[in-house]
C-alpha cells in the first residue's frame, strides 16, 4: 500500500512567528488582503522579501506588482 497524505512541498514552511498588531494595523492588513486577493501570510512574505532585497541591493523589487 502506497503513501497516505499530502505530498511534500518544494518551499517548506516549517517556521511560525505570531505577530501582535493593533486595531489600525490590523485593519490595514485586511485592506491590502481585501483589495488585492492576497492571503495576509503571503502578504507579509512579500513585504519582508521587498525590504530586505531593498537593503541588500539599494533599490526596491518588483516580485508582486499589486502590492
């Protein structure tokens, strides 16, 4: 009998971090999700991946055009 379960993923997402945020941020964070169809995870993801390639090359990335 083979494998049961879901097959394993490429881009393993084994960490977690829990983020305190107030009313306004919050509702900031549901409005971006809100507006532009992006989980508010992936959301975050993108807005780490932008500033730290902004830190590491000197100018902004173009990963996700609708943020």
């Amino acid at each position: 009998m083979g494998k049961k379960g879901r097959p394993p993923v490429e881009d393993k997402r084994d960490h977690t971090y829990c983020l305190r945020m107030n009313d306004e941020e919050f509702a900031q964070l549901n409005f971006i999700a809100t507006e532009t169809g992006i989980s508010r995870s992936e959301i975050i993801r993108e807005l780490i991946y932008r500033e730290s390639h902004l830190l590491y090359y000197g100018y902004p990335s173009q990963k996700i055009q609708s943020l």
